[in-house]
C-alpha cells in the first residue's frame, strides 16, 4: 500500500502539470493600455468626423493619430501572452482593410468622404475599439 500511495504521487503531481501547461495563458490587465485604448479611439472617432473636409486640412491630425496607434501596437507587442488583442488591433490598422487605417487611406486618396460613410465607418471603427477594450478588460488584474 505504501508503495502505490509513492507511486500516486509524482503520477498526480504530472497530471497537475499538464493541466496548467494546457490551459491557456491571459496577459494580465494594464490600466495604461486600457486609457491609451480609450484615447486613441476618441482621438480616430473625432477625427473621422473631419473626413467631410479635404484630407489636406488634416493630413498632421492624421500623421499623429498613425503615430500614436503604431507606439500603441509596439506596446502590445512586448505584452506575453496577448494574441487575441494583437490580433485585433491588426485588424483595426490594416491599411488595406475596412477599419481604421483603411478608411483613413481611403480619405487620402479621394480628399472628402461623404457623410453617410463616415458615419457607418465611425460605428465599425467604435466597435473594433470596444472589443480591444473588451478584451483588456478581461484580462486578469493584478489587484
């Protein structure tokens, strides 16, 4: 008996170890992501709604915003274990997509964009904002 109860043991231990290395890894919640999430989206938002005017009014706006959502990615980048949101903030700035970076391509390449565009781009862009934020807010807290 003592010998199965040794032997129960390690057997036991092992389990344990293969049940953590298959759960999947969370990055733990950054309150400085989340603001500078926040920020960027009602940075884009306000600046969509500029997309009625000649792009050449805004072409600085738009340069900073470009900046400041590269600086916000790179950071996501260093973060462990945070695929999901690296995989949505790419969706959010593909220059050839429908989102964010290809809407403000687009208003590059025509100078005005009309209302009723912009005003369904804003919804998809908000949306995609959402769920970035979503998903940092179910990151685990370090609380």
């Amino acid at each position: 008996m003592a010998r199965l109860r040794y032997a129960v043991r390690p057997a036991a231990a092992l389990v344990v170890v293969l049940f953590l290395a298959g759960c999947p890894k969370v990055a733990s919640f950054d309150p400085i992501a989340f603001e500078q999430t926040k920020g960027l989206k009602a940075q884009a938002l306000a600046l969509m709604d500029r997309a009625g005017e000649p792009y050449a009014e805004h072409r600085v706006d738009v340069d900073t915003l470009r900046a400041r959502l590269a600086r916000a990615y790179a950071r996501e980048q260093g973060r462990p274990s945070n695929e999901r949101t690296l995989q949505q903030w790419g969706i959010l700035m593909a220059p050839q997509g429908h989102l964010l970076a290809g809407f403000l391509a687009l208003w590059e390449r025509r100078s005005v964009l009309d209302e009723a565009f912009i005003d369904e781009a804003r919804v998809q862009v908000a949306d995609a904002f959402d769920e970035i934020l979503g998903l940092e807010n179910g990151k685990l807290r370090g609380d």
